[in-house]
C-alpha cells in the first residue's frame, strides 16, 4: 500500500492512491474533488486503455471504475488487472447501459469478478466515501 497517515479534525486517517474511471469526464471531476477533499491521491482515465495503462505505470491502492464505457468497459479492466496484479480492491459504479443488461445483473458479475463494493448512479458521497475508508483504512 502507498497510503500515508494525516491528521483530519484531531484524527489520523489512512490516505490512498485511487485510480477513477469514468467516461463521463463531469462525473471523474467530481468524484476526484471528493477524493481529493478526503485527502487522497487522485489519478483519473477516462477509457479502459488509458486506466490499465495508469495502473501499471502508478498502482493504486483503490480504483472506482463505472461499467458501461467505450473501448473497454469496467469487467474487462478488473479482468486484466486482476490477472496481474493480486489484491486489487474495486468499487463498481454504474447507472446501466444500453446493451439491455440490467445494473443487478452487471453487480453480480463485477462482485464474481472481485469488486468488494458496487454503487448505482446517481451516487451518494458519502456512502462511496464509507466505502474508500473501509477499503483504504
């Protein structure tokens, strides 16, 4: 892990590197504003190309991936980085697509796969925050 302790409102708190992706650039905007607020490093991409190709440049210690993106959706990026990498701690996002598959469905799968955590957009902050402290603490 490259997290490092900071003090927060007379607390120590276990900050991370946590790799967004999202395609929708407003959403990866603000999801790092509220990263960065919580005192984390935040890395973004905006496909799965540019994700894994982050990843294994800069590891991160958490990724927050939404599903249904173009060039390569959020299953197959936990599929190759968790084929190389070992540990990965996932939350899956997604307000469902256009393919016809239900979001439940896309849950199910993304936790077989190895997501410990799955949110529904539109997101609420501090659930996904709750979810990043479990994860990073």
């Amino acid at each position: 892990m490259r997290w490092q302790s900071i003090c927060i409102g007379g607390e120590f708190a276990q900050m991370g590197r946590i790799l967004i992706i999202d395609d929708n650039q407003s959403l990866c905007e603000m999801l790092k504003l509220a990263m960065e607020k919580e005192g984390h490093e935040v890395i973004t991409a905006n496909d799965g190309d540019e994700a894994v190709a982050l990843y294994c440049e800069q590891p991160a210690d958490l990724i927050i991936t939404d599903v249904f993106m173009p060039i390569k959706d959020g299953i197959e990026i936990i599929l190759e980085l968790q084929g190389r990498f070992s540990n990965l701690k996932i939350i899956v996002i997604s307000g469902g697509g256009s393919t016809g598959v239900g979001t439940e469905n896309v849950f199910i799968a993304a936790k077989e796969f190895g997501a410990d955590y799955t949110f529904k957009k539109p997101l609420k902050i501090e659930e996904l925050t709750k979810a990043v402290k479990s994860l990073i603490d």
